[in-house]
C-alpha cells in the first residue's frame, strides 16, 4: 500500500476534443490506470476531467491528456490538484454542460 495519500485532479482540455471520441479515450486511460470520477463536454468546446486516484496515476492520465487521442488535436491542458473526497466509484462520462 502506497503511503502517498489520493488526490483529485480537476482538468480542463481545449482544442479539437470535441465530436473525436476524447471522452470515451479519457474513459479508457482512467479505468486502465485504475481512477474513479468523470468526463465531460462543456458548451464552450473543451473537455472537463475530474478524477481521483494516487499522484502517479493522476499524472499519467495528464500526459494522456496532453497526447490526445487518434483524431483529436490537444492545444492546451489546465490541471489543479486537491485532496480527493473519495465520492466516486468508478469513471464514468457525464452529460455536455
């Protein structure tokens, strides 16, 4: 067992991330790194992340982020770590807002 306690990343990804299958490639990094939280579009073009889990995994879901799936096109991540509140279960996509 780790002694590094989790956190919660809270990201928000701008650029082509929207209608190329990003939510669902942030959905497959985060269930592979074993995360729990969300994903989801917001009306302003970017991507919202919220997802919980220890420092490492979180900073391996960010590089994921900034690579980008196949047909998207990553211009810019912003990233803030707090403590994780632990309210999740599993990763999930949530509706647009």
């Amino acid at each position: 067992m780790s002694s590094i306690p989790e956190k919660r990343l809270h990201a928000r990804v701008r650029g082509r991330v929207q209608g190329v299958g990003f939510r669902y490639y942030v959905l497959s990094a985060a269930v592979e790194l074993g995360l729990t939280g969300w994903v989801r579009n917001r009306r302003d073009g970017s991507v919202e992340v919220v997802a919980e889990g220890d420092l490492e995994s979180l900073k391996s879901l960010v590089r994921a982020l900034e690579r980008g799936s196949r047909s998207s096109a990553v211009d810019q991540v912003t990233t803030d770590l707090q403590p994780a509140s632990g309210e999740f279960g599993s990763f999930y996509v949530r509706p647009t807002l």
